[in-house]
C-alpha cells in the first residue's frame, strides 16, 4: 500500500476519533474528562498531519510532543475510568489504538518520506 494511502487512512481514522469524542463529549449524561482525552488523542497526530502536509515535513527526529499528548490523553481516559467506572473502556481502546497506528504511521510512512527527500 502506498504512503499516501496509509496517511489517508489515518487522517480518516482521526478525523473518526474527533467526531466520536465530540459526540461523547456533547453528551449530557457522559462525564468530559474520557471524551476529552480522547480528543487530546486523536486532534494531537491530526494536527501533526496537517502541519506537515502544509509546511512540508523536513523535520527528521521523532516528534516527541505528540507522542506525549496521546499519552497524556491516555491517561486522561484512564483517570475517567477509574473515577466513572470501566464501562468507557472502549474509548481506552480507542485511544491505544492510535497509539499504534501513530507509531507505525512514523515507522512506515514519515521516516521513509522523510529519508527519501534527503536523498534527493
């Protein structure tokens, strides 16, 4: 599979992940802070993607930042499951789950991107 349609995929699946936390969040009857975390989650790689769709990505080293608001985000929606209970450990799941496909997207995609422009 291309890079291009790997990155797609994911922006899709963040994008996914934006809309699923705005809708636990506007909820009236679900506590903020799982939802919230989950948006740290999924609006840290996506604005990361953005960024460098629009600037370019010549940026070599890991962007560790990010990988700190997923984490961050984690511990948000593990904070909310201790504090309301593990009925909202899908959106734990969910969360880990960016988690991995942001560690592949920068194993597979953004460092062969990468090490290819500096090799022209």
């Amino acid at each position: 599979m291309p890079a291009r349609a790997l990155e797609l995929a994911f922006a899709l699946l963040l994008l996914a992940l934006v809309a699923i936390a705005g809708a636990t969040l506007f909820d009236p009857a679900q506590p903020a802070l799982p939802a919230l975390g989950l948006l740290v989650v999924a609006l840290a790689p996506l604005a990361f993607l953005v960024r460098a769709r629009r600037l370019g990505s010549e940026e070599k080293r890991h962007p560790v930042v990010i990988s700190a608001l997923i984490g961050v985000g984690c511990a948000m929606i593990m904070v909310g499951i201790q504090r309301f209970g593990e009925h909202y450990n899908w959106l734990l799941m969910l969360a880990l789950l960016t988690l991995v496909c942001w560690m592949l997207y920068q194993r597979y995609v953004w460092r062969r991107a990468n090490s290819q422009s500096s090799q022209r």
